[in-house]
C-alpha cells in the first residue's frame, strides 16, 4: 500500500473514532463488561483494537498506534495512556496518531469498570496499578516497543494511574500527568472539608459510564453523609491512591516527571501538584495554567494545537528519545497567569511566591452561620471555564455582603499594578458556639465600584473544638496567578456557606474571628509589585 492511501486512511480513522468519542460520551453509554480473552479484533495501516488482559484477567479494551515507517526488527519510544475518568477507549486517538507519526508506539486503553473494560472501578487502587503494568508486559510481546523506553502519560485519571504506576514499575523512565492528583485527600478533602461538588460529579459520572464497586460506593456514601466514624477509614482508603504516599519509591526510580494543571481546578486544585512537585528528585517539570479541571488539555484531545500536548511531547522526545531540544535547559516551573497570554518562568515552586505582603484581618466579628453571603467559589468545572476563556471569575459586590454573614477586611489602593503569584495564607483566630463548624476564606480583587473579582479561596472545618474557646486557624488558600491593576484594593472575606462544600455548622451556631495582640490575624499575599 503507498504511502498516499496509507495517510488517507491514518485520517479517516483519527475523524471516525473522533466522532465516535463525542457521540459516546454525549449519550453517556457504559456498555456492559466482556470477558473475552486477549484477541485482536480490529485492525488498519496503523491502529488496531485490542483485548489486553490485565490483573486477574479482567478484560481491557485499547486501540494500538504504530509508526507508519515502521521497520522490521526496530523498536520504538513507548507511551501507554490510561484513560481518563468515565472517558472511552479513544479518549486520546489525535494525540496517539500525532506520537505514532513521530516515531512512537502508543497504547491507549480503557481503565478497568469504565464502557467496554472488565471489571469494576476501583479508582486507582491496587488493581488498576497492576492492570498498568499488564498493559507494558502485553506492548512488550505484541508490539515494536523498547523495554528500555516506555513513558506513561494521562489527563485526570490517567494522569493518576501513571503516576501511581511509576512508582511501582521501574520501566516507566518518564511520565506526564496532566490534570491530575498527588493527594487524593489533599484534593477532595482539603481543609477537612468535603467537596460536594466535586464528589458528586465524579461519583454521578462513574455510575453513568461504568460499574463502580462496592467499596467506592460506600466510600462516596460515607464521605456525602459527613460520617466521622469513617474518616480515618476515608483517609487510608484515599492515602492508598495518592502517588505522594510513594513518593520515595518515585524518586528512587528516578522517573522524570512532568506535571500540568489548571489554576482553577475544582477537582484537584493546583495545591497539592506543587508540594508534589517540590519533593521530587528526578527529572521534573511543573506547569499551571488558567482553566478548569481538563480544560487546558481539551483542544489538544480534540487534535488543535495545545501547549500543553506540545511539551508532553517535548518531555518525553527529552526523555525517551534522548533528544537535546531544551526543554530541560528552561526554568523547570511554567506558570501562565490568569490574566495575560505570557509565561513566566522559575527555577523552584518557591520563588513564584518569594514576595509576601499581609494585610491584617484586625477588630471583632461575629457571624451567623448556614448562610450564603454571596461571596462564593463559582461552579464546578464551569467557573474556571468561563476564566479561561473570557477573564471572567466569580464577582461578590464587597460593599453589599451582609456582616451578618460574612467577615470583611481590604488593603489599601495599591499604587501601581501587583502580581499575585503562589499561595497566599490565613492566619486568624476563631471561636466557636459549638464543638464543629466550617468557614470559607476568599480573596478579592476589588474595583474602584466595590466589585470584587475572585482571585483564590479555600475551606476550613473544624470538630471537636470546646464551644466558647478561642483557637488559631492556618489556611492555605488555592495557588493562582493573577495580576491586580493599579488603583485596585485586595479584600479578604470570611463566611460560612459555600454551595461547593458540605459545611459543618449546626443550626443557630456563630463563629467570631478576632486577632489577639499576642496573635495578630492576617493574611500574606504572594504579591509582587510590577
């Protein structure tokens, strides 16, 4: 066959298994599980489907990508791509046919209990690190690739599953984890505090598109009813699937790692890649960009150009091909800000933030709780969408939120523009009328008319505290990038009730927020001035 027809059908494939995805995740189908044996079933020029079986023979559906050059007795750079969460098979054909042309053998395959794979979903524990190195074993014997090159890459789950299989599987020389966790717990639970939303997509997802198991539903149960006779229980079962428990056997392997994530990520907020990132030891890379969860890689999956694809690709040509194309001579941390098209360069996470300012959080106030002051984070995966594409995060006129509810503190005008970059900290004094509670911390871009923009927040939940005592509170608020004009005020605001998290307050309970002499309340702001 000449190479003409051979393009011809590379293409016609790639658009067909496009539309396929779109139309497949549009009617949300979860076909039931087969349990054939490992067969080829499909094939063309350059992609073929297969069954691959993975730990306990469970069945995996995946498509494989070739070079069309390929050549008798070579062997090629490998990738395997797990599959995103509630995604199917051809989640990632545009990416896999452009790493395919470029000389790689790439192996996508459906995570076990999702559409068309076996089994149940068990959330990127135990089996679905084993079903991981199946997968390798099985591109080992069946395809062209080197043992001695084999990366691991994947958008959210995907991202998950890699990371936790490099961990356990020495082969995997490099990985990129686009969209994805380094503490499970750190994520969804951050602050002590559930993230409802997010909770409730991801279990509403994997009900529609697969067969969860038993353990994950009732760990979901037991997260939604806020059961803290099962917390401990949550946090070893969440500990289990966070790659930074494995961060030792990580570094000893001396993966090279490249992390990407979105500043808006209301799944995994960019906290807990960038304490990730600091404590590898290998080869490593860390990119934030604006977004929401996945959204940052979406054009790329769809086949447009995608920074964030390129340097995936960049990474492992670096890595697996032993290409010197520089990108491991540029500053190791890319951060794209929210509000403007450049990108900024660092040699660590800790500089981002090297500049801290505090404004101090001083005087008395008593809130009411249980109530939305209007002051809030916005909507799971639409608030950091609608930032990315229109510079538009969730506003809250600062003049107008009720004191009853909410806690208000600003700086000053700031005279000429600010940049705030990295994680600005809370630090305030809280007493309660009742043992548990819950507050929202929110920083604010304010205008010359009041209107403030949000610029980072974060929950914080307490238990067992004595009701009438007074105790400190540190927070961490999301890590961003955003630059404050010239004239502007930034504005700290504490309230109780956020539609995004299960809040803890019971009925009639107050919190007041005061700031001792002995110990000022405050926040520091990573704010460099331009």
């Amino acid at each position: 066959m000449g190479e003409p027809r051979r393009k011809a059908l590379r293409s016609t494939a790639a658009g067909t298994l496009s539309a396929a995805l779109v139309a497949g995740a549009a009617f949300g189908l979860a076909p039931a599980a087969q349990a054939a044996p490992a067969t080829q079933t499909t094939t063309t020029a350059d992609v073929c489907f297969v069954d691959i079986a993975g730990d306990g023979g469970t069945v995996l559906k995946a498509n494989v990508f070739t070079p069309g050059d390929a050549k008798p007795g070579a062997h090629y750079p490998t990738i395997v791509l797990p599959t995103s969460w509630a995604m199917p098979q051809i989640e990632y054909v545009a990416q896999a046919k452009k790493l395919a042309d470029s000389g790689y053998v790439v192996v996508s395959y459906n995570s076990r209990g999702f559409w068309q794979s076996g089994g149940e979903i068990e959330t990127a524990g135990p089996e679905d690190i084993a079903d991981a190195r199946k997968v390798i074993d099985w591109t080992l014997a069946h395809t062209p690739a080197d043992p001695d090159r084999i990366g691991m890459a994947g958008v959210s789950y995907g991202a998950g599953i890699s990371l936790l299989a490099a961990a356990h599987d020495k082969r995997i020389k490099a990985v990129a984890a686009l969209s994805g966790w380094a503490d499970l717990i750190g994520s969804i639970y951050s602050g002590r505090t559930q993230h409802l939303q997010a909770a409730g997509l991801l279990g509403g997802a994997g009900v529609l598109t697969g067969r969860p198991s038993a353990e994950l539903t009732q760990t979901l149960k037991d997260f939604t009813s806020s059961n803290l006779d099962k917390e401990e229980e949550m946090i070893a079962w969440g500990k289990k699937r966070s790659p930074a428990t494995y961060l030792d056997a990580l570094n000893k392997n001396g993966t090279a790692v490249m992390l990407g994530n979105a500043w808006g990520d209301s799944l995994f907020p960019p906290n807990q890649y960038a304490d990730f990132y600091e404590k590898l030891t290998g080869p490593k890379r860390l990119e934030f960009r604006p977004g929401d969860h996945a959204t940052a890689e979406a054009t790329g999956l769809l086949g447009l150009p995608n920074d964030v694809w390129t340097n995936s690709q960049r990474w492992f040509d670096r890595y697996l091909k032993d290409e010197h194309n520089g990108i491991d001579q540029e500053q190791p941390v890319q951060l794209k800000p929210r509000t403007d098209g450049a990108y900024e360069g660092y040699a660590d996470w800790k500089s981002v933030g090297a500049d801290r300012r505090k404004i101090d959080l001083g005087g008395t106030h008593t809130l009411r709780t249980n109530v939305d002051s209007g002051a809030n984070g916005g909507t799971v995966m639409l608030t950091g969408l609608l930032d990315q594409f229109t510079k538009l995060p969730p506003l809250a006129s600062i003049p107008l939120l009720p004191r009853s509810y909410a806690a208000v503190w600003q700086s000053e005008k700031y005279a000429s523009p600010g940049r705030v970059r990295g994680t600005a900290k809370v630090h305030t004094t809280v007493t309660s009328t009742e043992s548990s509670g819950t507050l929202v911390a929110y920083l604010y871009d304010v205008g010359p008319l009041g209107v403030g923009k949000l610029v980072s927040h974060a929950p914080y939940t307490f238990h067992d505290k004595a009701p009438g005592r007074a105790f400190g509170v540190d927070l961490e608020l999301f890590s961003t990038a955003y630059d404050v004009p010239a004239g502007h005020r930034l504005a700290v605001v504490v309230d109780t009730a956020d539609p995004l998290y299960i809040e803890h307050n019971p009925t009639g309970a107050q919190l007041t927020f005061s700031s001792p002499a002995a110990d000022p309340s405050y926040v520091s702001v990573p704010l460099r001035e331009q």
